[in-house]
C-alpha cells in the first residue's frame, strides 16, 4: 500500500486539484483499503459535468498508465456498467461534497 499512496499523493491529488476538486481526506489501512472523498465548490450537476472531463482527460490517462506500471492491471479492470459511487451531497463552506 505505500507504493499505491505515494502514487496517490504524488499524482493523483495533484490532478484533481487541477480539475478544480478538493481531496478531502484519504485513508489507508493494514488490509489494503483505501477510502477518499473529494468535493467540488459548485452543485451536482458541476461535479459531474467535471468529473466526465476529468475521466476523459490525457492527463488522467497518462497518471493511471503510471499506476499500470506499478500495480497489477486488473485493480482497474470494473465491468462496463460499473459506476463510481456518489453518496448523498453536503454541504460544507460552499462546497458541496461528494464522498
């Protein structure tokens, strides 16, 4: 799990915030879990309107072909209908957040 958080810290944070987004906070655990929640200061509809750019973005791919580098390939094998998972938003200093 180091390896996955330095690649996490190093990059992936770096990139969503470039997009706009907050990374909250993230969590690691001794069985290799990892939870994250990030906000966007705007509504729902901005989150996911930004989102679709980010997931779509050269610079996503080129930070995940890195992660291709260093980690088994099917951690990101999801099935076609798989869909990331918004909880209910809430609001907390102008942010709405996303976890």
């Amino acid at each position: 799990m180091n390896e996955f958080s330095t690649w996490f810290e190093d990059l992936v944070i770096d990139l969503r915030e470039n997009f706009g987004f907050v990374v909250e906070f993230y969590h690691t655990t001794d069985k290799d879990e990892f939870l994250w929640a990030v906000s966007f200061p705007g509504s729902m509809e901005q989150f996911l309107a930004v989102e679709e750019t980010y997931s779509q973005s050269a610079e996503r791919d080129k930070v995940f072909e890195s992660y291709l580098g260093l980690f088994w390939p099917s951690t990101l094998a999801l099935p076609p209908t798989a869909k990331p998972f918004l909880a209910e938003p809430f609001q907390r200093g102008g942010h709405h957040l996303f976890a």
